[in-house]
C-alpha cells in the first residue's frame, strides 16, 4: 500500500464541496433537492466575458503566460482599484491565481511557518483555518458573537495578539454570515493592530460588489497611509461576476509579498488559464450593468430569505447586508428527534436534514459556529420558497 502523509491526514474536506457532493448524488438518483449548499451564483456567466475568452481561445491565446498573469490582465486590476477604491496600485503588486482559494493559500505559504500564529475572527470560511494548518502554523480563532454582528472588537483583537502573530485574517462582507465591517469599524481595528503588532493583514474581500442598501465595502489598505505596504488584498471575479469556474482570483500585495507568491506558484501550477485572464480583463473593463443586475436580484432573494426564516418558530437569524448567505440559529431545535432520529449538533441538523427532507444546509461547525447553519441564496426564488417551507414542516415534526 502506499501510505499517506501526515499532512493529507490533518486536513479536513471543505464541508461546503462535501454538502454539495452530497446533493448531487442523490439529485442523480433522481430525488428533488432543495440545495443550498455552494456559494455560487445562478447565473451564466455575462456574454461580454464568455465572447471575449471565445475570441482569446480563437486567436490563438491558448499557450502559457507569465507565471504571476499577463501585463494586460494585471493592468487591468490596477485599473479597477483606482477606479472603486481610489486605491493605487503596480503591476508589480498583483498576481493571478487559479481562484482566490489559490490566492490565499499562496499568500499564507508565502508570509507564514511553523512557530508563526495567524489571528482569525469566527464565524469564518471554512477554508481558513485548513490553510493556516497546512503552512505549520497556528490559526488563532477569536469567537465573535451574534450580539455583536459577528464583528471582532479591538479589545477581542487585542487579547488575541501575541508576539507570534504574523497575520490577522479578515473577511467583509464575510462569508458564512454577510456580516459587513463599516469603515470607522475596519480603522479601530487596523489602529489596534498597529499599536500592538507589527502583524500583515489578509483581507479577503471577494464578495466586495455584493453589498446591499446602505452598505459598502472597504477596501483595508486604503484606510490609513502606508498601510498597503502591510495588507494582502485578496479578491476575486467568481463572485461578483459569476464566474466560478473560471478561476480567476487575485492578490495586491507588497512587491516582495508577491514574489515570494509566484515562486511557489511557478511550482505548484505555473501561469493561471490564458483564455480565463482575457474573460477577467473583458469583465473588469467591460460593462458593469451585468454586476447591478445581479445585485438587484440577490437583494431580493435576501428580503426573501429572512421573511421566511423569520416566520419559523425557533429559528434566530442575524440580519446582514453583504454576500449571498443567511446564518441562522438552530438550538432551540438541537437535542430533538426527527423521524426517530435523534439530532444533537448542526452536524447531525444538517444530515439529517438532508437525509429526510432533502434540504441541503452547511453546518456551523465547520464555520467555527456551533449550532448555526449556512444558507445560500444564490439560487431562484422557486427554490428558496420550497426549501424554506420544506425546512419548517420537518423542524415542526421535531419531539
């Protein structure tokens, strides 16, 4: 036999890929499934983009790239910063990975190791802590709270530093609960971290064009002068563009941050797809009505959502303003039986949810959170309607 290694051993498999494994197996043995388990648009891809990689893949820009992505493609992310953040950055701070789950775990490879702690508010994607693991170093999970909005406070920050700390993550709009960090919010904190550590920031901001009424995103390294030479900003087209399987994501970067990135990514994977940065350029150039669309429809899929979670009983939703997920409490149903089954954790919520009603949920716990659940709404109102209603008959059947 051929043995494994320590490291595959120690990481554990993305719950949200799992969930979503899990539904389309029984959707292939034809069972109707009210799945809300990935956090991918339903839409198509917008045509601008899918014409623009047709005409790469057409006119011959199928061969490799530079590894870190093309002049054209980097200059065009440069571009959109000035544009939405009137944050400048260099060619020379950008590079270009298969995903922003690439991205990040490029950054962490390059900025941390063994002995090294890196601070991370939960609730948090369930990739983080996996990453962090996976470099040797220690992830340092703060618990946030739902009176809080989810938000990390400076004193919470504060307490979790140590002289170890090498990286804070941070992650707003946040994925899994939506929660936003105001502006005056995201400075406290940055403040706090400067007084008290010569720490980075990692600030994953993928769902930055997915924000809703009032609320807007902030770009971090924008917030205080010099602070970009500190910050990894990650982001992405999968999001806001509905392009997940394009893989295109992104970091800016100190220039030594990033290439330290792009030699281990020279390793790993050489240059992202060539076809997929020409799609990126046309959808970070091109037209944005395509992005407000979308918006506008996820926002009414949010009022959606948390109307019907808030009709029922024993259901505790926080209310956000960012991404596409509704996180919800689901004690008050833990320690029940369901079909003579007994449920004990969201872990057990969420299978047997699935198993009985076919609703398909993420647990809490692999989010940091017990005794929550994620909910996606990028899907059609049809399906939140159904699923939402199926959800109340089986927590009604609960003893």
């Amino acid at each position: 036999m051929i043995r494994t290694s320590q490291l595959a051993a120690s990481v554990k498999p993305s719950a949200t890929i799992a969930a979503g494994t899990k539904a389309r197996q029984l959707k292939a043995a034809g069972i109707k499934v009210w799945d809300f388990s990935l956090g991918e648009p339903d839409f198509d891809t917008p045509r601008h983009i899918c014409d623009a990689a047709e005409k790469a893949a057409t006119g011959g820009q199928t061969h490799y790239t530079p590894t870190s992505g093309t002049a054209e493609v980097k200059a065009a992310i440069c571009r959109w910063y000035k544009k939405y953040h009137g944050f400048e950055c260099a060619p020379e701070n950008v590079i270009v990975s298969n995903g922003a789950k690439h991205s990040i775990h490029n950054a962490l490879a390059a900025t941390v190791g063994p002995g090294d702690d890196v601070v991370i508010p939960t609730p948090y994607w369930v990739s983080y802590s996996d990453l962090v693991s996976m470099t040797g170093a220690n992830p340092v999970l703060v618990e946030t709270t739902p009176e809080s909005g989810f938000k990390l406070t400076p004193a919470q920050l504060k307490a979790g530093l140590t002289p170890k700390t090498r990286i804070l993550m941070l992650n707003s709009p946040c994925n899994p609960t939506g929660t936003i960090y105001s502006r005056a919010e995201l400075e406290a904190l940055v403040d706090t971290l400067i007084d008290n550590s010569d720490a980075a920031i990692l600030s994953d901001e993928i769902y930055e064009q997915l924000t809703y009424g009032d609320a807007k995103p902030t770009c971090v390294a924008t917030l205080r002068p010099g602070l970009k030479d500190r910050t990894i900003t990650i982001s992405g087209a999968s999001k806001s563009y509905a392009m997940t399987g394009w893989r295109m994501g992104w970091a800016v970067a100190p220039a030594p941050v990033v290439k330290a990135m792009d030699t281990i990514q020279s390793q790993e994977t050489s240059c992202p797809s060539s076809v997929s940065q020409a799609a990126l350029i046309a959808a970070l150039d091109g037209p944005q009505e395509c992005v407000a669309t979308m918006r506008t429809e996820f926002a009414a899929r949010r009022e959606l959502t948390y109307k019907l979670l808030d009709a029922i009983p024993g259901v505790k939703v926080v209310k956000s303003d960012g991404a596409f997920y509704a996180f919800f409490d689901v004690t008050a149903h833990l320690g029940k039986s369901f079909g003579g089954k007994p449920v004990t954790d969201s872990l057990s919520f969420c299978n047997t949810l699935l198993e009985q009603a076919y609703v398909n949920l993420v647990p809490g716990v692999a989010f940091g959170a017990e005794g929550f659940v994620r909910m996606s709404y990028a899907t059609n109102r049809a399906t939140i309607e159904g699923g939402l209603a199926k959800l109340g008959e089986w927590l009604a059947g609960g003893k």
